[in-house]
C-alpha cells in the first residue's frame, strides 16, 4: 500500500467523508514528589538523581499513595463535570527498558473519575469517558543512527520521570475536525491550569496527546477502524496530524482497501504519520489488581474539599465576562486565556463601556500582557470612561492607556493632562471645522451630494489643522449636521 | 472450565512473562495449571451475583502519605548494581520498537 505524499496532507474530501477523533491526553501532576514515593517530582534534573527503591522497582520496597496526586486528581474530575468514585489500582504488565519493575501501576476498571464533559468555547460539548490516575515511565535516549530508534546501537534510560504522577484524559469519539480537537486540548489545558493540577506545558512533556483518529462516509452511523496517532507535541502539530491521517486514511478507503487498525507515529519533519508496530499479537498487558495498594475511596467530606479548591473554570469566566459586556461567550474567549477577563469585568462594574473595555482590552492591553500585570481595573476603568466621555480621543486613549501599561503612572487624568490632551470643546472645533470647509468648496459639494469618499479628507483636515486633538466622532457628527443631514 | 490448556496457551502465557521453557516443562505446565483454573472453577458453581469483588484481603483502604521529599538512593550506587551504565543513565541494548 503506497503513502500518501506529505505534501498532499489536509485534502480530505469534506463533503463525502466525515473525521472522527477520540483524544487522550496524559497530565503530569504538579506535586512535590512522585505518585507512590518521596522522590522529587522535577523537570530537568540530572539523569537518576531523583531515584528510590520504590520507583526502581527494587524487591522489598513498598507503594504508598500520594494524598496530593488524589487532591489533584479529583479537582480535575470535578472540574470535567465527571462522577468522582471509589477506585483501585492495577498493574499494567509489558517488558520495556523505560518501565523498571516491568509493570506500569494504573487504573483499569475501577478508576477515579468517569462520565464527565468539556464545553469547547463554541458551545459544543465533548463527552469525558473517564479520567484516571497512573505513573509515568522513564526516559529513554536512543544512542548513535542519529537518535532513530531503529538505527540506534543502544539507549540509555533515565528514570527521574518513571512514577511521576499522571492524570490521563480520554474522551468519547465527539471531535469532528482538527480544528476541535485543538480548540479541545486547549480547553483542557486551560482547565488542568485552573485547577492547580498541572503547568499546561506540552513542549516540556507535561501535557501529551495521543488521537484515536478514523473517518467514515458523511451521514454514516457507525464508526470506521480507527488508529492511534502519537508523539505530537504542540497544537499545531496535533491538527497536522489528525488532517494528513484523515486523508491518509480516505486514500486508502478509495482505493478499494481497508484501514488497518494500527499504532503510528507523527513525524513532525516529514509531516506524515507511519506505522509504529503491527499488532499481529495484540499487546496483552495481564492487567491485574496492584496487591501493594489498598482501594482509594474518597469521603464526601474530601470531594467537597476538592470541589471547594477550584477556582472558576475558563467557561464560567467567558459567559460572567460575556454577560458583564453584553456579548456572547465565543467572542471573548482570547481575553479569557489571557487572563484578562477580571480587568474588564471590573472596568465594566465600575461604569467604563463595556464596547470600548472589551476593545482596549483585546487590542492595547493584549499587546503589553507584561504591562497588563501592574493596570489596576480602577485606572483602565477611568481611562474607557474619559474616551468614553470624549474627553479622549481614542488615539489619545491608546496613548494614555500605553503609559499606563508601561508604568509611567497609575494616574489617566495626569497622564493626559502631561501630554496636553485635553478636550476640544466644540465651538473651537465647530470653528476649525467650517475653516477647512470654507477652504474646499468642491469636496465640500461632494460630501453634500452624499460621496462616502470625501470623509476622509475633511476629518484628516481637521486633524491635522487641531494637531490630533480633535475626536474624530465628534467631527464627523458636525460635518454631518453642516452638511444638513442632522 | 478447563480440565486442560493446551501446549499453545502455556507457550504463550510463558512469552508474556518472558519466561523460556522447554517441551517438558510445556507438558508440566499445562497439567498444573489447568489444576489451578479448575480450582479457581470450582467458585463458579456459586451464586456470587451479589458478592462484590475483592480488591484486596485486608479490610483498609486510602493508606496515603503526604507530598513530602524523602531521601533516594546514590546514583552511583544503583548505577554500580546495573550490568551497564553511560553518561549517568542506565544502558540497555537496542530497543526494537516504540513502547507499548
Ligand atoms: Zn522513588
């Protein structure tokens, strides 16, 4: 079966062929020491300095849990809306270098967290199946063939990360495109950050996605063989991957063949996904009850703790922003990932416009997120208020609102007041106005005659004639009324 | 239940655990551990409809420790136990393929 070429990657054809995609993300959790022992739980350290008899699989030692990777864990199921419960521990067997005792210790019918859901931005809901705790492997490095696996001589493996606690996330088969899965990671990422649980990191391992993608026939009702894609560590590599599998797959379908469920792997180089291993011997992982653990069964008292941790989720930030400006919750998401949200929800509750807030907001303060962080509500609010007011014109309140950022002054009216921006009161500017239209009579005609075109001109005039102090609203209300249009 | 297992399942349950075994411990095997699987058969013959499952013999559950760091070992010293080391981290052969 021939390839797809890597270039044609994306040309899946929509019309006849529907993507379905399943994703789970494994989240490192955010605790000071590793799931079962007191090993510290750190990125970057020297190789197997962060290693115990416990995590090294070494006979006599002894798992313990970590009551803060269930706090974390259970934060996160309450946070996707999942039914938190009893569960217990299994070892999953497999014999690989990156596992020392030769079993990963996991969840298996009995996990923590199970049936919850994500509201992407747009609205749409995506089913959680479950939510379930484990421990990471260790770190494999492949030495000589250029760090290839298949070309390697031998590898070295370091094992700070084997038992570093995870929280994996699957969710139902209710992605339909590359662009859901990414706006999906995404909130997902926001919401581990909210909770506490996890640093969102994907570049650094923390957050890591396999997808479970197939595409069937649109309309069609069942599923079609689907297969595991891995090894893609950004958002933008996820939507590569998922929209080359597509149409890896749709090329195979008409050609008259057959998807072959499979493990492949993501090169992000070559921007093609290739198969990993055949499952000739499907993986048979003996799962078994981990005699060394106890079950875990959370109080009522607990999962109200764990309730009580979290801080409002992206969602509930979007739709209170929305509400504060009147907007609805899909236009205001950036401003929630930027964290921004709070400064203009108090803007708005102090009495700054919601319109102008929410623009400032996205557009000058987006831009300065450093400076964002010393913009008290209080002085954003009074600057809205003075544009609002025309006391500022808005490129005077892009002005102020600049210094403001760069710290130049907690104090808006000073800052204006510093530059001489102060505002024009109408009947010199009603005087600047009929100076420039004594001076052109022909545009002046035009504009009378209704000619959007000329606008431009007279307001540029009149800028120009006040030196930008004019606001431009203002002069076009009065060219209006000059004009007799009222 | 079985009153036997085949040569084949003995083969392969002794591949997942890596274990290497000849013909005649194949034959062993099989007899023996047919004789577990009947015994463990024998449960069957009970209702346990509304038994539930063990998870573990002893009655306890939640036994946690705090997220507090607790000394490891030397590096040197687990490095030294190992049949090769390089660079600080354990070496192995050549790895066939991805992880599982
Ligand atoms: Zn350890």
């Amino acid at each position: 079966m021939s390839e797809r070429e890597a270039s044609g990657a994306g040309a899946l054809d929509g019309a006849r062929y529907e993507i379905v995609v399943g994703l789970e993300v494994h989240c490192e959790l955010r605790t000071r020491t590793k799931l079962f022992c007191g090993c510290p739980n750190s990125f970057g350290d020297e190789p197997n300095t962060n290693i115990c008899p416990v995590c090294l699989g070494l006979p006599g030692s002894l798992p313990v849990l970590n009551r803060q990777a269930v706090e974390y864990a259970m934060r996160i199921g309450e946070a996707l809306h999942c039914q938190v419960r009893p569960s217990i521990f299994h070892r999953k067997n497999y014999f690989y270098p990156d596992m020392p005792k030769d079993y990963q210790v996991s969840q298996y019918d009995e996990p923590i967290n199970v049936e919850g859901w994500l509201e992407l931005p747009a609205g749409k809901r995506i089913g959680i199946t479950r939510a379930h705790m484990e421990e990471d492997t260790g770190k494999s490095t492949h030495m000589g063939g250029a760090g290839r696996i298949g070309d390697a001589t031998h590898s070295l493996v370091d094992y700070n990360r084997a038992g570093v606690p995870l929280v994996e996330i699957v969710s139902e088969p209710d992605i339909r495109s590359a662009d859901e899965a990414r706006a999906y990671v995404s909130e997902l990422r926001a919401i581990l950050v909210a909770t506490g649980a996890s640093d969102g990191k994907m570049e650094e391992g923390s957050l890591r996605v396999d997808a479970n993608v197939s595409v069937r026939p649109a309309h069609s009702a069942t599923f079609g063989t689907r297969c595991e894609i891995k090894n893609m560590n950004s958002l933008r590599s996820l939507g590569r991957a998922i929209d080359y599998e597509a149409a890896r797959q749709v090329d195979v379908l008409q050609a008259g063949g057959r998807v072959v469920q499979e493990t492949r792997h993501w090169n992000e180089d070559e921007g093609r996904t290739s198969s990993m291993r055949s499952k000739e011997e499907a993986y048979d992982y003996r799962y078994f009850p981990e005699p060394d653990l106890v079950p875990l069964v959370p109080d009522e008292a607990w999962r109200e703790s764990a309730r009580c941790a979290l801080p409002p989720m992206p969602g509930e930030r979007r739709r209170a922003l929305a509400e504060a400006a009147g907007t609805d919750p899909a236009s205001v998401a950036l401003l929630v990932e930027l964290d921004l949200d709070g400064l203009v929800v108090e803007a708005v509750a102090a009495g700054a416009d919601a319109r102008i807030a929410l623009n400032r907001a996205a557009n000058e303060v987006a831009a300065d997120l450093e400076g964002a962080r010393r913009l008290s509500p209080a002085s954003f609010a009074k600057v809205v208020s003075m544009e609002a007011a025309a006391k500022l014109t808005a490129t005077q309140a892009k002005q102020v609102l600049a210094a403001l950022l760069a710290g130049e002054s907690d104090d808006p009216e000073a800052i204006a007041a510093r530059r001489g921006f102060e505002a024009m009161d109408t009947t010199a500017l009603e005087i600047v106005i009929d100076e420039v239209i004594a001076a052109n009579p022909e545009p002046w005609e035009r504009f009378k005659g209704g000619d959007p075109k000329v606008a431009g001109l007279f307001v540029g005039q009149v800028m120009k004639r006040t030196k930008g102090k004019a606001d431009g609203k203002a002069v076009t209300s009065i060219l209006r009324e000059r004009a007799g249009g009222g | 239940m079985p009153d036997s297992l085949s040569a084949d399942d003995v083969r392969h349950v002794a591949r997942l655990a890596r274990l290497d075994v000849t013909d005649e411990e194949v034959e062993l095997f099989a007899g023996q551990l047919a004789a577990v699987l009947d015994h463990a058969s024998d449960i069957e013959a009970l209702d346990t409809h509304e038994v539930p499952p063990t998870a573990h013999p002893l009655p306890l559950v939640n036994v946690l420790r705090e997220d507090e760091v607790t000394p490891g070992v030397e590096r040197d010293e687990v490095l030294a136990m190992a049949p090769a080391a390089e660079e600080g981290r354990f070496r192995v052969p050549r790895i066939l393929g991805e992880a599982p």
